[in-house]
C-alpha cells in the first residue's frame, strides 16, 4: 500500500509543472514574427494589412515585460482568421491563453480585442 501512495504521489507531483505552464495574457499586442523586432517600442502602431502580409512568418504577442512569445500553429491560424473578420485597422490587442514553453505558446484559447 505504501508502494502505491508512494507512486500515486510521484504522478501527482509530475504533473504540476505541465499545468504550471499554463499562461493567460489580457489585452496582449498581437504582432508577426517578422516585424516583431522593430514593433517592440510601439506594437499598437502595427497594422491588420501588415501583419496579413506578413502572415507567414507567424505571430506572437508581446508580454508586459516586453518578452515576445510566439505561436504554434495553431495559434497562427486563430490569429488569421481573427484578423481577416475584424474591421481593426490597428491597436491589434488579444486576450490568450495557452502553455508557455521557452519563447512559444500553444495556444488554447484567443480573442481579438
């Protein structure tokens, strides 16, 4: 039995850095790869026809400490279809949520402001 409680405990434990990975960012700036360096003193000033030009490159948001994290897949494709329904010009703000893995979220979850 105490086997048991040992290796119960030992799963238990392993899973809580894949969930302490999970991130929620509010009313991120949403920029491409590709401009992301020179958008990082104003990313509210890069635009919707920018970033659907740039679409391939993919895309990522700011952080409040300025880190840039960028999208898996899936989360490039949240993005596109999200710029291509908005009227937004500009100000291209989302609120995110995913799991965070060195400079890369998986997103799970994204809203254009």
């Amino acid at each position: 039995m105490k086997k048991f409680a040992a290796l119960a405990l030992f799963v238990g434990m392993s899973a809580l850095p894949a969930l302490a990975a999970t991130e929620t960012f509010k009313d991120a700036p949403v920029v491409d790869v590709n401009c992301s360096p020179k958008a990082t003193a104003d990313p509210d000033s890069h635009t919707k026809a920018c970033a659907l030009k740039c679409e391939k490159s993919g895309f990522g948001i700011y952080t409040s400490d300025k880190k840039f994290l960028k999208f898996d897949a899936d989360g490039n494709k949240k993005v596109v279809e999200a710029l291509q329904a908005t009227d937004k010009k500009d100000h291209l703000r989302a609120d995110v949520s995913g799991d965070v893995s060195g400079d890369t979220i998986k997103v799970s979850s994204f809203k254009l402001q």
